[in-house]
C-alpha cells in the first residue's frame, strides 16, 4: 500500500491561541490545503469548478483531536481517497507531529450545481482521476 497523499505544515503564531497552541479550527485548514493539493497533483487547479456551474463543498465533518500542536511545529497534513461516489468523495485525513498522529478525520466533499447547490455527478474527468488515484 502506498502512503497517502502529505503535505508539510508549519504551525505559526497566527494559528494558535495565546497559550500557543494551535486553535481547533486550524485543523480542518491544514485538511482543507491537503484535499486541495491533492486534487491539485491530479491536474486540477482549483476546487471550484465555476465555468462547468459546478462547486466542491464540504458536506460533513468527523474530526478527532488527540493532541494539541504547538507555535512552531513542524507537522504533517495527508489526504487519501476514503470512498468515492458519482457525486460525492470523502477523505480520510491525518495530522502528523512527527510519527504521532495528533488529529484526524473524515470530510465528505459533495459536488454541487453553483446556481441551485443541488447535488449533481461530478464531472467525468475527475472522478476517473479520483477512481485512479485510489488505485495507487
């Protein structure tokens, strides 16, 4: 099995509290600049898909926090491709502190049409890279 999907994160005084510790919304930003890159090495830009009408919007998260990451951390986001379906993809997601997994989670992204944020399939050129990206 391959090893999913990372990226390297620094953790700096903008994202932690006056203790210096990093506040608990941070997480899912350093999950969200994971998906993103992810999707971004399989050739695709942005998240959002305007001129087909389309967006990629978190549906549900399923976050857990084990420990708290401090000013200066040097961390480590991944993202693999938990299940995919014709309109929807969900992510499994760690953040590393070295080998110490400190918090992890489960978002489900939907695509959905921009004007009525109904769902809609996503488009085939992705969901073939996102297919193959599971295989790997």
């Amino acid at each position: 099995m391959t090893e999913p999907f990372s990226i390297p994160i620094r953790v700096y005084i903008e994202d932690t509290d006056a203790g210096g510790i990093v506040y608990y919304v941070n997480y899912l930003k350093y999950m969200e600049r994971a998906r993103t890159e992810l999707v971004r090495s399989l050739g695709y830009d942005k998240p959002a898909m305007p001129q087909q009408g389309l967006l990629l919007v978190v549906h549900s998260a399923e976050i857990q926090y084990r420990r708290s990451a401090l000013l200066d951390d040097s961390l480590r986001a991944t993202a693999a491709i938990g299940k995919l379906g014709r309109a929807a993809v969900t992510f499994e997601q760690k953040i590393f502190r070295g080998s110490e997994i400190i918090c992890q989670g489960v978002v489900k992204v939907a695509c959905v049409a921009d004007d009525s944020r109904k769902p809609c399939a996503l488009p085939d050129s992705i969901y073939s890279a996102l297919k193959a990206a599971i295989q790997q």
